[in-house]
C-alpha cells in the first residue's frame, strides 16, 4: 500500500527496482504530443462539425474550440437535444464518432489520416529502448498509431525484438507471453491499417475477449503502469479491475497523471479497489510521457551503439532537469503580494446522481434551502458542506455514489469547476471568520472591511486612517479593500492579495467624477514604504486564525490556514 498522491521522482525510483516486473499501458494521451489529437480533442471536433451542420452555419464560424464559452454554448445544443450522452460520459466518443461516421471504411479513413500526422517523440524512443533492453517486457495500448513501434525502430535499428499483436493475431500474444517471448506489444483497438479497428460503441463491446485476456494474464505476477488514459474505456477498465479481484497486479497499479489533471471517478474507485486488497496503489504526478519515460532512461546503464541514437534526440528542455540558479542574498529584496497556503481542503464531498449541468446543481441547493456549497463537474457533483444537508439538496436526483474526491493542488492555478467551489469556499471562510465582507453580492474576488472595530484591523487602520466612509459631496459608500485570488506556482498554492479602495459604483457623470477623484487621491501617496505597511497589515487581516467555511460535525468542510510569511525574491546570483 502507499500514500494518496506519488510524485514522479518517487515513482522513478520505484520503476528503477520493479522493472521488468510492471506492465504498462498506454492511452491516448501518450500519443498527445505526437501530434496526435486525443478522444476528448475528437469528440469537440465531431460535437462542432455536427452542430455547424444542423444550425446550417460554417465551421469557420466557430474557430475556437479552447474558448469556455464556445463549449458551453455548444454543449447545451447537444443537452437539450437529450439525445447525446453528457459532457464527460463513458460513450461520448464512440456515440459521436459513430453519429458523424457511420460506416466502419470512414471511420478507418478517418483514423487514418489522423494518425499519419503523428510522429514518434523522445517518449516513445525512450520506452522502445526500455522495452529492447529487457525492461518493459510488456506494452498494451488502445493506441492506432505506431508510435511505439517507430520508437523501438528508431533506438534499434528495427523492430524485429518486437511482437506485435492486434485482434487478428491474438493467438500469436498468447503464445509469446506463455513462452516469455518479450518485448511484446498488444495493441487492443488493432491500428490504422487493421481491418478490425475498434472505434464505436457497438465494437467495442465486442472488443476481442481473447486480449483482454492477455492483459489479466500479464499482469498476474506483475505490476501496472498506466499513462496518457482517461480511464473511460469500460472493457480495459474491467480488465484491469478483474485482474485485481484474481490476485494479481501484485506489483502495484500506479496511474500517471499530468500537471493538474485529476483522477477520473472511475480511476479512483479501481485504485480503491486495489488498496482495498492490501496492493500497492495511487495516483502519480508527473511533468508528461516524454519527461517521465527520459527520467526512467536516465536511470538506466544503455549499450553503447543505443545511448548514442538517443543522445542526440532528447530534448534538454523536456527531459534534462535544469539547474536552478543559487538563491540570492544580495539587497534588494522584492516583496511579492502572496502567502502560502499551510492547509488546504484535501477532500470534496463527491455526489453521483441524475442531476443536470451546473444550473439545475445550484436550484437543487435552492429548493432544499440547505447550506451547501456546490459545483458539476465532469464525473459528478462535488461538494462542501454537512451531509445531512448535500443529502438533502441531492436525494430527489437518485443518488448512487456518496463518496470523497481529492482536491488536487496544482489545478487550483487553472480555470476549473474545482478551483471555482475551492475559491467560493475561501470567500465564505473570509467572511463568515474575518471582518470582512463580499464589495458587492456578485464580487467573487473583492473584499471589503465589514467591522472597523475588529481588533485584527488595527494596524490597517493605523496605515491609511480611516476604513470606511462616504465620499464628500455624495452619498456614496468607500471602503478600504482587498482582491485576492488563489495560483498554484512553484510547487505550492498562494493567496495572491491586493489593497485597493472600493467605492460604490453609480451613473452620473458628476457622481462618477468626485468617486474617481477620491479613489485616485487615496492611492496617489503609496509609495513604498506605505504600500509595504499596507502588505503587512492586509496580511495579518488573512493570515490570523484558522480559516472555515462552515464548522459543520458531520461532513466534508473547507478549512484553510495560510503563513503570515510573504512570497520575497533576492537578486539572482549567477
């Protein structure tokens, strides 16, 4: 058994002393910086061709699929359709692949020409030489493309160590993994040019039986490495979850996630399921494919004639680490408006159930009148608040899963369902245990003093004299204030805070004229030194007791506790 959460240096160590007893497995987004797009990068290119097409617009007319508002738009299309699978569902990209190619030889051609944009990265190179050195006698993917096979090509010259088996040869995989014939590679979906390519939902519930077999089999005695897999594919899923109730996997399930990206539901209930066993299973976080697989090489003693073709290909800027520069100690020293985070929520209540999108999550809070904090994201509703009341709020909608989902760090620096409910639960904390309160109900990231005669002021009171007010010849309310926001950078998460001086917004030329002219005349005389007052003061308003958001005895609460210490840098020295 481990911990929750294995960082990648941890995981190399531990693949460096279990190689060649794990297996890997990769999916989709192994292939990603390949220049071969993933299921979820095909399926909004499907979801956008077939929109354009039933609105009778051109595809031009909707550029950006990155745009968050182009998504959402075009995903309430298919919503309120009711006749596509939701956003996220285990059959979104076999549903609309096959809606928008129905024929198996269009599908083919399809996957064809994407494919053949792909070419074999360090990554791939660097596990082939892995796999031809003895070291990864086992590679399963749900892959097309030959990218593995390149890279084996690439660090040996050819790929005769090689066997590969598609669903048309898997009598050849058993064969060869009954007489310990390794490398091999099992290519479950078969690839771009096998006549039985695996695409649609139909197909792939008569994926070849015979090697799913293989991988429970392979796995018996050993351990398994999955990368670049979004865990939607069902039929591996079950695979892998058959292998674990049979005894084997006895060498661990480890599942490699990139950057922020968080465990899917389903990946959590698998590893759930493995640690339940008493195995050796958790998440691991890495920088990509490409930098794992050159750190797992970098452990390693190659041939001569191998480490040469490899030499020149790795990419120092991807897989070589680079040195920091020697921290500094030459004045002056910059002070930086961020405090780091001591203790973040490590856990969300996690709610599968019927509900809709993100609107009919927050009626349902509404209509239940419950003190919950609440947010959909892809896997499911995920939560903050007592039990009784989450309950409360979802019961009508048929729960079926009450459970707990991480809170995963580094996806706090990004726009997120899960950043938006952490932040929004910061937000109640700052006001329900500061005095403080929200500039205006609609201001996520704005506060203002509520109480000037909190003890905890004081010194803020002292810096700019006056906290509240109106502004002279209007009836218009001012406050000192502060914008925060929450970033994840160098490994650890920062409260990023700002002093600034709110002021009631209102029309009127005259009105908006005397509120410009305070606002500016307030901010005109901080300078340094008055500015470095302000950061101190604002830091003892956040930093004081510890943060809650709701102090409820039973269930999942948002509690938060931040060093009164700030982010500072020195001159670098060279």
């Amino acid at each position: 058994m481990t911990k929750t959460l294995m960082d990648s240096s941890e995981f190399v160590r531990l693949h460096y002393a279990r190689a060649p007893g794990l297996v890997w497995f990769l999916g989709a987004g192994a292939s990603a910086s390949a220049g071969i797009p993933t299921a979820g990068a095909m399926v909004w290119e499907f979801k956008r061709s077939i929109y354009c097409s039933r609105m009778g617009v051109p595809v031009t007319a909707v550029p950006d699929l990155g745009d968050d508002q182009v998504r959402r738009r075009i995903q309430a299309y298919f919503d309120d359709l009711g006749s596509f699978p939701p956003a996220g569902a285990d059959d979104e990209y076999a549903c609309y692949f096959e809606y928008m190619h129905a024929s198996e030889s269009d599908r083919r051609a399809i996957i064809d020409s994407v494919v053949q944009r792909g070419a074999a990265t360090f990554g791939h190179r660097a596990l082939g030489a892995l796999a031809a050195t003895g070291r990864i006698p086992l590679i399963v993917t749900t892959n097309f493309d030959p990218l593995v096979e390149d890279g084996v090509a690439q660090v040996t010259g050819s790929t005769g160590s090689l066997t590969v088996v598609k669903p048309d040869a898997h009598g050849v995989g058993m064969d060869a993994l009954s007489e310990s014939r390794f490398p091999l590679l099992v290519k479950l979906h078969g690839d771009f040019r096998s006549s039985r390519l695996k695409n649609t939902s139909n197909e792939l519930r008569t994926q070849d039986a015979q090697l799913r077999e293989m991988l429970v089999s392979g796995l018996a005695d050993r351990g398994l490495v999955v990368v670049g897999c979004s865990g939607r594919d069902g039929s591996v899923v079950e695979a892998i979850r058959r292998a674990i109730v049979s005894g084997g996997v006895k060498r661990g399930l480890f599942w490699l996630l990139r950057g922020g990206d968080e465990p899917p539901h389903t990946v959590v209930q698998l590893l759930h399921e493995a640690y339940s066993r008493g195995l050796e299973a958790c998440p691991v976080r890495i920088g990509s494919f490409d930098e794992v697989a050159g750190d797992l090489l970098a452990m390693e003693d190659l041939p001569t004639g191998m480490a040469e073709r490899l030499a020149p290909q790795r990419d120092p800027r991807r897989v070589v680490p680079t040195p920091i520069r020697r921290r500094g100690t030459d004045w002056p020293v910059v002070r930086l408006n961020a405090v780091p985070f001591i203790a973040l929520p490590p856990l969300f209540r996690f709610v599968d159930c019927s509900i809709g999108g993100s609107a009919e999550v927050r009626q349902a809070v509404e209509n239940a009148g419950a003190d919950v904090l609440a947010a959909r994201s892809r896997r499911g509703v995920i939560c903050f608040g007592g039990d009784e009341a989450v309950r409360k709020s979802f019961s009508p909608y048929g729960i079926t899963s009450f459970g707990v989902s991480d809170v995963i760090a580094p996806r706090l620096g990004h726009r997120s369902t899960e950043a938006g409910l952490v932040f929004e639960a910061l937000s109640r904390a700052l006001t329900r245990c500061r005095p403080l309160r929200r500039a205006h109900e609609k201001s996520r990231h704005l506060f203002v003093v509520s109480d000037v005669s909190d003890q905890s002021v004081s010194r803020l009171k002292a810096s700019t004299g006056d906290l509240v007010g109106r502004i002279p010849g209007t009836s218009l309310r001012w406050a000192e204030g502060v914008r925060v926001r929450i970033d994840h950078r160098l490994g650890r998460t920062w409260l990023c805070y700002e002093p600034v001086v709110w002021a009631e917004p209102i029309e009127g030329a005259d009105a908006g004229v005397a509120r410009a002219k305070f606002v500016r005349e307030r901010l005109v005389r901080r300078f340094n030194r008055q500015t470095f007052d302000l950061l101190d003061a604002w830091a003892e308003i956040l930093t004081g007791p510890q943060l809650v958001a709701f102090d409820v005895p039973e269930g999942v609460d948002a509690r938060f506790e931040l060093d009164s210490r700030s982010a500072f840098s020195r001159r670098e020295r060279a």
